[in-house]
C-alpha cells in the first residue's frame, strides 16, 4: 500500500468529509500559514485534514484534501478554500509543534470495495431524503437535485450527512467509517430517527395547538368577530344594548321563569353572529318581554262614590247604567272574587259605551286601553303568531298590555258582535282572555311564557245583543244604552258636548252660545241617529268654522250667537226634512224598526194589481219578515169577511209589498201587525195616518205577540213626530222604562189581536 508524505491541518469544532469544501482564512502570524505553504510548494496543493485531534487518542482516519483557492489578503491574512478528496488511513504524525501538535503526516491510501446493490440502495435513500426534506424548508433543492445524479454511495453519503446530520459527534462516526455500505445504512437509520423526531414534534405542535384551540377558540373567534364588527361598525351598539339588556333583566319584576327565559335569550342574541338573520327576532322577542308590565299594578280607587261623581260628571243622564256599573264594581270589590261575569255594554254607535268605559277607567284611576275585534277571522290576532313565522308579533291581546303599562288595566273590547261568525277559534280564544279560570295563565304564541290577566278589568261593548256569540253572551252582564230622546241630546249637547269642543279649541266657555231651539234644529234636520256622535261632528265643524272666520277677518269679538241664518252658512242646508202635517194615506203604514242606527220608523207601502193572487215583497227584506208578510196575508184571506175584503180582490190581483231604502236590510218579526195594516188599508182603501205607526208580531190567528226594542224604537219614533203607537199588551211593562218625553207626547194603545187594531181605525 503505497504511503506518502502530507502537510497537516488540525481542525476543532467543524468536521471535514470528502466531496465538501472548507473556507478558511489564517492569521498571518499563525503557524498555520507554514502548513499551507509547504502544501503549495511541496505537495501540489496537497494537505491532510484531520478534524478533533486528541493527542492522548490519536486519529485514525483524516481526510486527503486539496487547496482549490489560495488568496492573501491587504492585511497579510491567508484564505483558502480546501476540497476533501477522499479517507487515508494515517499512519503516523510527524513533526509536533510546541503545542505538541503534527505539523506533517504519513498516509496511506484506503481500498474502496464494490458496494453489492449500490444502486438500489442510493435510490431508496434518495426516495427517503426527498420525502424527508419536503418538510424541512432550510435544506435547498439544489443539494436534493445533486444526489439525484450520484452513482457511487461512497460519495453520496458524504455530499449529504452534513447537510442533514447537524449532531457534530454522529458525522465524525461517519469520517471514521470507511465502508460506504455502513456509512449507508447509519444515513438510512438516521433519516428514519430524523423523521420519527419530526412526527413527533409534529403530534405535540398540533396537540398544544389544540388544545390550545380548544381553550381559546371561544375567545379567537370572539375577538375575530369584534373585529369584524368593528370594521363594520357595529360592535359598540350591540355591546352597548347587551349592557342595557342586562340591567333591564335584574330590574324587571317578572316570574323567575320569565327571566330564565330572559337570560337564555340573552346568551343567544349574544352568541348569535349579527349577520345571522336570527339576530333581529332574538332582539325583538327579548324586548316584548322586557316592555310587558310584569307585576305592575296601578292602585285603585276604591271610592265608589267619587267614582260615581265622576261618571256623573263626564256623562248625561244613564242613571240606571250608572247604577248598575257601581253595583258592579262594589261586587268586584267586595266579594274580590275573579268569577263575576263581565260586564258588556249594548246600544247604538254614539250612545258613549267608549266613553263611559274611558270614564270607569279614570275614575278608578286605571290606566286605559282599547281593542276592536271587529271582523277578526283569525285567532292569531288575538294570540300572536308563533315565533317560527316571519314577522310573527304578538296578538292584539298583549301589543295592548304593553301600551297600558300596568298588569290591571281597564280593557275596553269593541264591537263584539261584529266578530267573524264564520270562524269560532276567535271566539274561543277570546274566551280564553275573558274566563277568569283560564286568563291568569294567559298565553300568546309569540310569548309563549304564561301573563296573568286576571288583574285586568274587561269592558266588552256591541251594538246588537243578537249579534253576540252565544258563548260569549253567557258570560256577560249585558247592560243596554239605548238612544237619547231628543231632550236629552239637547242635554248632552249644552252640558257636555258644546263645553267640551270650546275647550278643545282653546276658547272661553261661553264664547259660543247656541240656542236651544237652534241646537234642536240640528239634532232633528242636521242629524239621525241613536246617539250623538254625529251631532258632536256637526257642532264640531260650527266652532271650527267661527275659529276660521275670526283669524281670517281678524275680528275681536267675546260671544258669538248662532242663529238659524248662521247656523245654515256653516252646516249647509238642512239634511233631513220631517213631514210634521198629519197626512192620511191609502196603503201606507209606519212599522218602527230598530236598526244599528238606532230606532226609527219603517214606512211599509202595499199596492195590488191584477194577476194571480201572488205575493211581491221588495225593499230587502230578511226572510223572518218576508215569513211575516205571507202570515199578513194569510191572516187576512181567512179572515176576508171580517175585515170586509172582497175575495175576488184578493184571487184576481196580485200584492205588492215594498220597504223603502232598500239599501238597509230589515228583518225581524215586529213589522207583523203594521204589514196587516198596510195590505188592508190598500184593500179596503183605509187611510192610515202618517203620525201613527205599530210595533208587534202577528200570528195566523191575528194574535199580537211581543217585541223587542221598544224604547230604542218609541224614541226613534217620537223624532219622526210620531203621535200614537200600538203595541202589543205584552209589551206594558217595557213603557215605565221610556223616557218622561216619549210618554208625554205619544199615545200608546195597547192590543193583543189584530181585530183591535181595526176598530182603532174604524173609530179614528
Ligand atoms: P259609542 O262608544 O257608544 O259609539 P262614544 O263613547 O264614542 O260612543 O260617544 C261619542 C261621543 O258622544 C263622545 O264624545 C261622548 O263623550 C259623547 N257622549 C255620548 N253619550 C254621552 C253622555 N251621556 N253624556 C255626555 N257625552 C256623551
């Protein structure tokens, strides 16, 4: 084995291996630079590198080397690049410096065997170096692109361990290896640790990571989502609110469920994203519940005396529906018993069935509130829709509660009996409001959290006692307001009505002063109806039209009288004209009806002409009336001696019946005996008077039974300047009840058979 001379270079904390190079730059006093020297003069740039010499364990292996680049530098430094060539064994050093180290040595070279399947084996490391280093970002490709192209594993190893092995100890293992096969398998070996360990690392980096997920993920996201909102610009309200929501909910006085309830919705509308569309319904439900009166109650006044005063005070007159509301309340009060029925205030528009109600209410000091189920089909409006529909609300039931602030409201329900008939779910969820048994767990789709109604005193109005569901009527303290006579409209309108407009326009309350005859005038020619609603209108527009003219023409004036000349420049001309000359007619015949507007005289007109004995009724007329003039007619055939009818007249003539204004349904059984009358006036060419009229039921065998609606009807009869009325005897006990006016100034004949009404006439 051939051995020869070679210059040393010691190398301490790098190791050098063959196929890489070294950067070195010698301090011009170190001895060092002598070593490189006598390698460029002696060796042919030849030089051994050896690397950790220890003199008390000698190494075996170093690395012939040669120096590629020799450069000296301004300030007298030496630097070289140095290109390991291959392992030499080294055989000796020679040459010890003071330190006690080789400056020369003697080598010699090292055989280097075929390696059996080398190329297997460099394409296996290759396959694992390249997924390896996939991951590891600092290793460049350039290093991946060199191995690809190296055929012997000897050099291969070398290229690559200093790349990837970055423990100083394994890769001087791999210096003193000499057998590329070992030198191999320890890369081999080594990648797989390599991998492991980055596995390894890998699985606790994303254990800390999750678990760190797990903790702070809430919180991420959260911030995540505030800065989000703060670009858009919405964090500080939602925030803000949720503040203000919080502080609502520990000041509310609701059941503890309430504000569970409370709570829970909350934390929804606080985790829900603002962009969700569930955001707005969470919000909306969570202030219904927050704006309901929950447990506030306003106090009573139990003074039923100055509750009295003050009914007495707001309203003329309904003495006996005064009475009865006390009576009411003293019951209420005493027996503090939930059970009594509630009381429903009956009569036409305009009588002050609202007004009343508004008056209880502030005399008991309650606060007021005020539904109409007029027409209602659906349930929902009285329960609410559920949440899960879009725009759901609540019903009318508790939008009320929360407009009136306070648990025991006065609950003004009107117009009961203009519910939808076709439908009874309103009704029944209705009841379910009014029953004292059911309404203290009062629940509304939209809520869905139970409101005690059972505090709430309900007030029901309707026009027609007929009209009122029947299960409902059972449950009700019907009290009737019936029409004012004209007296007493002059009454409400002098106390009352005028007082009131002149104070709602800001003036004195003498400024207007209306005559009483003027202020008939405008009940009897300006107005027709049962109550006064549209004469309140008619002075209404008087005092508006003086306010008009004085800031026009800037008149100082202190009082103004209406006159009848005025009095037509502001209300135009008359609007109803009463026929006050007594007139006779043939075929004609006052019935007396009892309409929405109140009572009123029904004109009944009767022709015949020739034809076949049949029946024409026109003038819309209800099928119970339509019965009523077949009955007439009946009634008078089998009886045509008596009456003196020629029968003749009666087979060969046909009968007309008509009810003017047809465009008002009229039904009911009392036009009976006036629909007799007519068609035996037009028969037998009676004349009737036009100041009388007749109210009654008449049956096949003449008899006259009773009605309903007297005082309504006598009232309305009197403003038609009717002067007698029959009715039945049956009815007797109904004429204390008609006002002082009505039983002076009309005559009541009383009949319990058709036959008696003939003589009356005969005798006129
Ligand atoms: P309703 O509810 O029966 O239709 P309102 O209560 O609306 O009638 O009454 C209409 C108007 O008539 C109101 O301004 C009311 O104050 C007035 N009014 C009705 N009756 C009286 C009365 N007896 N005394 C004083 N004002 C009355």
């Amino acid at each position: 084995m051939k051995k020869y001379n070679l210059p040393v270079i010691l190398l301490r904390g790098i190791v050098l291996l063959p196929q890489n190079t070294l950067k070195l730059e010698f301090d011009a006093k170190n001895t060092d630079n002598n070593v490189i020297d006598m390698s460029l003069l002696f060796h042919d740039n030849y030089i051994l590198v050896v690397s950790e010499y220890d003199n008390k364990k000698l190494p075996k292996i170093g690395v012939l080397s040669k120096i590629e680049n020799n450069l000296v530098l301004p300030n007298g430094n030496t630097r070289v690049d140095i290109k390991g060539l291959r392992r030499v064994n080294i055989i000796e050093f020679l040459n010890l410096n003071k330190l006690k180290e080789p400056l020369e040595s003697i080598v010699s070279e090292i055989k280097i065997e075929k390696v059996a399947n080398e190329e297997i084996i460099i394409n296996k490391l290759v396959k694992e170096i390249k997924s390896y280093v996939k991951n590891i970002p600092y290793i460049s490709n350039s290093m991946v692109s060199l191995i690809e192209k190296e055929k012997s594993l000897d050099k291969f190893t070398d290229i690559v361990v200093p790349t990837l092995i970055s423990n100083k100890e394994r890769v001087l293992e791999y210096l003193n290896t000499t057998l590329p096969l070992i030198r191999g398998e320890m890369l081999l070996k080594d990648i797989y640790q390599e991998k492991e360990m980055f596995q390894i690392e890998r699985d606790i980096d994303m254990k800390i990571r999750k678990e760190m997920d797990d903790s702070q993920k809430e919180y991420l996201l959260k911030e995540k989502i505030k800065l989000l909102k703060e670009e858009l610009g919405e964090s500080s309200t939602k925030d803000s609110e949720i503040t203000k929501i919080k502080k609502r909910i520990e000041k509310i006085a609701c059941p503890k469920k309430v504000k569970e309830r409370l709570n829970f919705e909350l934390y929804r509308y606080e985790t829900v994203s603002n962009m969700s569309p569930e955001v707005n319904v969470i919000r909306d439900y969570i202030e219904w519940l927050l704006d309901l009166p929950w447990n506030i109650f306003t106090e009573d006044n139990n003074d039923l005396k100055s509750v009295k005063t003050s009914l007495d005070q707001s309203h003329y007159g309904l003495e006996d529906v005064k009475q009865r509301i006390i009576e009411y309340l003293a019951v209420k009060q005493l027996s503090k018993n939930n059970n009594s029925p509630i009381i429903c205030l009956v009569g036409p528009p305009g009588v002050g069935k609202t007004s009343l109600a508004f008056s209880i209410a502030n005399a008991m000091k309650r606060n007021f509130v005020k539904i109409s189920v007029s027409g209602i089909k659906d349930e929902s409006e009285i329960l609410g829709h559920r949440k899960t529909y879009v725009g759901a609300s609540p019903g009318r039931i508790i939008t009320s509660l929360k407009k009136a602030k306070s648990s025991n409201p006065l609950f003004l329900i009107d117009e009961i009996d203009k519910m939808s008939h076709d439908y009874n779910n309103p009704v029944n969820s209705l009841l379910s409001v009014l029953d004292p048994e059911q309404n203290q767990y009062f629940s509304d789709n939209y809520i869905e959290e139970d409101f005690d109604l059972s505090h709430v005193l309900f007030i029901l109005t309707a026009n027609y006692i007929e009209d009122i569901p029947e299960a409902l009527k059972d449950r009700l303290e019907i009290i009737n307001i019936s029409g004012y006579t004209e007296f007493e409209k002059l009454d409400i309108a002098t106390h009352h009505l005028l007082p009131k407009i002149l104070k709602e326009n800001g003036l004195k309350e003498n400024f207007v002063h209306i005559s009483d005859d003027i202020i008939l005038k405008i009940i009897r020619n300006y107005t027709k109806e049962a109550g006064v609603r549209e004469l309140k209108r008619q002075l209404d527009k008087i005092v508006r039209k003086i306010i008009t003219q004085i800031v026009l023409n800037n008149i100082k004036i202190n009082k103004i009288n209406i006159t009848e000349k005025v009095l037509e420049k502001y209300l135009g001309k008359e609007k109803y004209k009463f026929n006050t000359k007594t007139k006779a007619k043939i075929g004609v015949v006052n019935g007396l009806a009892y309409t929405v507007y109140g009572g009123d005289i029904l004109p009944i007109e009767v022709n015949y002409f020739k034809g076949k004995g049949n029946l024409i009724l026109t003038g819309s007329l209800g099928d119970v009336m339509k019965e009523s003039a077949s009955i007439a007619l009946s009634y008078l055939k089998s009886n045509y001696q008596y009456y003196n009818i020629d029968y003749n007249q009666l087979i060969n003539n046909d009968i007309h019946i008509h009810v003017p204004e047809g465009a008002i349904k009229k039904d009911g059984p009392s036009a009976g005996i006036a629909l007799t009358l007519a068609i035996l006036s037009a028969l037998t060419k009676t004349k009737i008077s036009n100041t009388l009229a007749l109210t009654g039921e008449i049956t096949l065998r003449g008899q006259v039974l009773a009605i309903g609606g007297l005082k309504e009807k006598t009232i309305g009869a009197l403003r038609s300047g009717i002067k007698t009325i029959i009715i039945p005897s049956e009815n007797t006990k109904d004429l204390e009840e008609l006002p002082p006016e009505v039983k002076d100034n009309i005559n009541f004949i009383k009949v319990k058979n058709f036959k008696e009404i003939y003589k009356v006439i005969k005798n006129a």
